[in-house]
C-alpha cells in the first residue's frame, strides 16, 4: 500500500519525503476522505484564478480550507466571512507548506439566517435613505424602441427575453450589457453595465436608451444574491439621474430582491420585463396603420362628396341667377296676377249687383208710388208743383191727379 | 419639358423619398396628414394628402413586416469601440 519506504530510523528524511508521507498517511484514512465539518467563514478570498481560500473556525480552532476552481465555479453560495457554514470534504496537506488543508467539495450556509439578516440591514438601511420611494419611481416609455439589457449573455432569460421582443416589438433595438450574473464577478459586472449605461443615458438623445432591463432567471436565493448588492441598488438608483427608467426582472414571481425594490418597475420575472418594454405589439401597429389607411380613404371620400354636393349647389344657383330663371319667374309671376285679376273682376261685379238690388229695393219702400197703392193720390199744378196746402189753390185751377194706376186730370170749384 | 412629363417625375421622387422614411416619420407624417384632412383640406389638395397617405401606410406596413430586431453587443472591454 506504501510508495514510500518504510521510516526506519535513523534514517534521515528530507522535508519533501516527510510531508509527501504525512499527507498520504491522512488521505489513506476513509474517515478523514469524507467529512462533513462545521464552522464559521474567516478570512475568504476568491483569487482571479478561480480557487477560493477561507478558514473555519470555531471557538476553539481552525483549518485551512480551498475550493477549487472548478467546484467553486458551480458553487450556489457565495461564502462570506462570518458566516456560519457546513462544509463536505476531505483532510489533506499542502506539501509545500507543510500545511494540513480542508479540500472542499461542497460548502453549504447554515440556515439562511446570516443572508436574512444582512438583506433585512441593506433593505432597511437604503429605505430609510428614501431609494424605494414610490414618489421617485418613473413610469416606463409608451413605446420604447431602444432597450438596454443587463444580463448574462449566455442565460435562458436573454434568450426569453430576445423572444418576447422579436415577436412583439421588431422594431426595437436590444444594446446588450453582458455580465456573469452570479458568482464572484456578477455584482462588479452588473454595476459595471450599470455605468456604462449610465454614461449612455447621461449623453446625447440620439445614444441614449429609452428605458434598462436589469435581469436574470430563476435560481436559488443565492443564486439571485447579486441582486441584493448594495453596489448594484446604488448603480440602479444612480440612473435616476438620467431619464432612462429601469426595469428589474430577476427570478420568479416570487423571488423579491434589493434591486426590484430600487427600480422604477419590478417585472416578476425576465419575459415580463420584455413585455413591460413593448407595450405596443406588432398586431397592434399593424391595426394602426389600418386604421389610419382607412380613415383616411373616408376623409377622402368624404370629402370628394361635399366637394359634389357643392358643386350641384352651385349649380342650381347658377341656375337661379340666370336671366333665364328671371324670365321665368316674371312670367309666373304675371300668370299669377292675371289669374287674380280674373278672380277678382267677376267677384266684384257680383258684389255691384247685389248693392244695387238693395239699392232698389229701399228706392220702392220710400217711392210715394207706394203710398197711391194704398188708395192716396197726388194733387199737382200743371206745371208739376204738388199741392200740400189749400193757399196754393184757387177756383178754377185746372189739376192733375195721380192715382194708382195713372192719372187724371180735374179742375177746383 | 411637358407638364405631364414633370409630374410623373414629381410622384417618382416622392415616392422614392418615402421607401427612405423611418417607420416613425412615415408614421407621423401619416397621423398629421390624417389631421389635416380631419381638419377640412381643398379637393386637389386632399387628392395628393389622399395619396401620399396611402403610399406612407403601405410603407410603414411593409417596414412592420420587414422588421427584425437588432441586437448589438457592449463588451465590457470594448470602451467606445461601437461609436468608432
């Protein structure tokens, strides 16, 4: 089992052959080949090459600990000192150093209660700062055409996102910010889009943005930390400066992070996000513009009939004012008064009549031609006077009497 | 050259001018044609609003059905270098 010679003494070893035996002695014990260990984060750095190196600890001792780059790569949580954590391993030695190492394959926190409290802290802390204030939440573009994404570039939320804005808004124009959107390098790579963004949205119209999508897709709390960084709700709330406004989508609907609280619109999710940032959809253009080619072929067409109906009311004021129309309405006109004219004359002759007749009638009730019916009888001078009293007679006077039926002629005694 | 010559010359241009609008200008130029009519225009000039209207709508549709969403990418290294 042994690759090495057996430590016989005194037989001299050097540092090299020394370390080399200790470190097999402790990985050849299965017990030490798979431990579960508990303590607390001290002392964490994650180097550029991707190795992470921390200690733990507990009140009475500590082990150094790695996490290789490629086990740190898939790691959901991202340790930070102080916390308290379970860490799945095996005991070994860094020949090197001489130094006795935990090799750690998996590192869990313990609850989430250190992530709670410090999220609970930051949301508490940029409240009482006035950055989730409604009163400073902008409202998103009617129609933005320009869309800033910060997200990873190789994530299933950009993916979604492209989708819903290829198929609702063509007409857009997607400037892609890519970042990691987890691990190490997400919060510097989100807050470094964030400013570039920033830059953009300062500068002139022409460059700028209409609104920012700061997203990422489902995961696990820790996934989704980098979204509860103070950094990123600072860079967020910095673009208030600016009159771009900024959506968050980051998770599911029920995931709630520091950055949905600082943007101006919480998507619950990245495609909401999308939908946010085109609320005009391609059937909606297309209605539009059908609206309009159709209102204007009525405008038209309306117009063409009032330009008609104008045209026949000149026409028959043309047609009014022509001499001819004169001629014609004198000629009515005089057909009218002849027409009265001829009612009139025979009403009126009747009338004559009628006053003539009663006339008459009243000359027979006073003519004393009346009165000789009676049996009176008229006494007259030859020369017509007729004789009312006897002074006008004398003897001999020679009389004409007239009686009913004609007259006679007497003479006084 | 012949009036009629002069005009057809006068709709190839606009027309050509219109293949170069943006969807957004050929847009607004069609809601303030629309106005314009709304508003009570004289019978020639409603003629040419009716058919520069028409022209703009077919443009703008064809733009809708063209359309593709442009993506473009700002590398976190590459300062400036999409301006250049």
């Amino acid at each position: 089992m042994f690759t090495l010679p057996l430590p016989l003494a005194p037989e001299t070893w050097s540092i090299t052959e020394l370390n080399r035996y200790v470190r097999q002695a402790l990985e050849t014990d299965i017990r030490l080949q798979d431990v579960r260990v508990r303590g607390e984060i001290s002392g964490f750095k994650a180097y550029p090459s991707g190795h992470w190196y921390f200690t733990l600890k507990d009140g009475g001792a500590q082990i150094a600990c790695v996490l290789w780059k490629q086990r740190a790569a898939r790691q959901r949580y991202q340790p930070r000192d102080g916390d308290q954590v379970e860490a799945v391993g095996r005991v070994t030695l860094y020949e090197q150093r001489g130094q006795y190492q935990f090799d750690v394959a998996v590192i869990e926190p313990i609850g989430q209660g250190a992530l709670f409290a410090d999220f609970a802290r930051l949301k508490a802390q940029l409240e009482a700062e006035g950055l989730f204030n409604p009163a400073r939440k902008r409202p998103l573009p009617a129609d933005p055409r320009r869309i800033a994404i910060v997200t990873s570039s190789s994530g299933a939320a950009l993916q979604d996102m492209l989708n819903i804005l290829k198929r609702r808004n063509p007409l857009a124009s997607v400037l892609l910010l890519p970042t990691p959107v987890q691990g190490e390098e997400a919060v510097p790579g989100i807050v470094s889009g964030l400013e570039r963004l920033l830059t953009l949205a300062s500068g002139p119209i022409d460059e700028r943005p209409d609104v920012i999508i700061v997203a990422r897709g489902g995961g696990s709390l820790e996934d989704l930390w980098a979204f509860n960084a103070e950094r990123v709700a600072r860079a967020i709330d910095a673009l208030r400066r600016t009159p771009v406004p900024v959506v968050s989508g980051v998770g599911h609907e029920t995931d709630f992070t520091i950055a949905d609280f600082v943007a101006d619109v919480r998507a619950p999710t990245p495609s909401a996000a999308a939908e946010l940032c085109s609320p005009i959809t391609l059937d909606d253009r297309r209605r539009q513009i059908d609206d309009l080619s159709l209102q204007l072929a009525d405008l038209f067409a309306s117009q063409l009939q009032m330009g008609r109906h104008r045209l026949e009311q000149a026409r028959v004021s043309l047609r009014a004012a022509s001499p001819f129309g004169q001629l014609a309405l004198a000629r009515a006109r005089l057909r009218e008064q002849e027409a009265r004219l001829y009612a009139t004359v025979p009403h009126q002759l009747s009338l004559a009549r009628g006053r003539l007749a009663g006339d008459l009638a009243t000359l027979e009730a006073f003519s004393p031609l009346g009165v000789l019916e009676r049996g009176y009888a008229i006494v007259r001078r030859p020369d017509g006077h007729v004789i009312t009293q006897t002074t006008e007679v004398s003897p001999d006077l020679p009389l004409r009497i007239r009686v009913r039926d004609g007259e006679f002629d007497a003479k006084t005694l | 050259m012949s009036p009629r010559t002069k005009r057809i010359r006068d709709e190839e241009t606009s027309s050509a001018e219109v293949e170069s609008l943006t969807y957004e200008a050929a847009l607004t130029e069609l809601e303030a044609l629309v106005a314009r009519l709304e508003a009570g225009a004289p019978l020639d000039e409603a003629l040419q609003l009716y058919e520069r209207g028409q022209a703009l709508a077919a443009h703008c549709g064809r733009l809708l059905e063209r359309a593709e969403l442009r993506l473009r990418e700002l590398t976190p290294g590459a300062e400036d270098t999409d301006n250049a």
